[in-house]
C-alpha cells in the first residue's frame, strides 16, 4: 500500500483528498503546515506528498519541497503541488521547487486520482 502525505492547512480540502485517496486503497497521513508536514515528511518517508502552495507558518509549501528535495535521503519522494494559483510563473515555481507535478485547486476527486497514479 503506498503512502501518501497530505499537507493542508484548510481542513475541508484535506477531507476531500482524504476521502479520495482512501478509496483509492492508499494509507493517509495529515499535517496542517509546512513545518508540521516537514518533520512528518521525515518520520514516515511516504511515497508520495501532495503539498498546499500557501500555508501559514514559517514554511509554505516551495520551502517544503526544497528542503525535502535538499535532503538526500528524501530527495526521491514525490510531490504533487497544490495550489490556487493557476499562472503560468506560479505553476513554474513550483515545478523548480522540485515537485513532480503542479495540481490547480479546485480539482475533482477523479483529476487527483489521475495525479496521484500518474506521480507514483
């Protein structure tokens, strides 16, 4: 079963992608932050992290993704963006961040499947 890394400050959204994933046959683990999502991140070494662009706290979702891009024992993990922002420049940013893929909020249940099977 692959391990996947929701990292989402807006409960709602995580529920959604939660529910989602689990039908999906996948093993879900939450964090409401950057930071909280980056020690999770290194205590579960999932397969997979689907990563919120905008976060509150020190660390938004980028800086997640190059730190664990940084790390050489986290460097393989994937990481699918999250984000509202659907610019061509912000799309790009995410993309030289590090992450695999770049998702625009919203998306539908199906559109994260495809995402997800896709990354991993």
């Amino acid at each position: 079963m692959k391990r996947v890394l929701i990292v989402e400050d807006q409960a709602d959204i995580r529920d959604l992608i939660r529910m989602s994933l689990e039908h999906g046959g996948y093993e879900i683990h939450e964090a409401e932050d950057g930071d909280q999502g980056l020690q999770m991140a290194r205590r579960l070494a999932p397969d997979l992290i689907l990563l919120d662009v905008m976060m509150p706290g020190n660390l938004d979702g980028l800086a997640v993704c190059k730190h664990l891009k940084a790390d050489p024992l986290r460097k393989r993990t994937k990481v699918v963006m999250l984000s509202a922002k659907n610019l061509a420049a912000d799309k790009q940013a995410g993309l030289s961040a590090g992450a695999d893929a770049y998702l625009v909020k919203p998306f539908s249940p199906r559109q994260l499947l495809q995402s997800v099977a896709k990354v991993i």
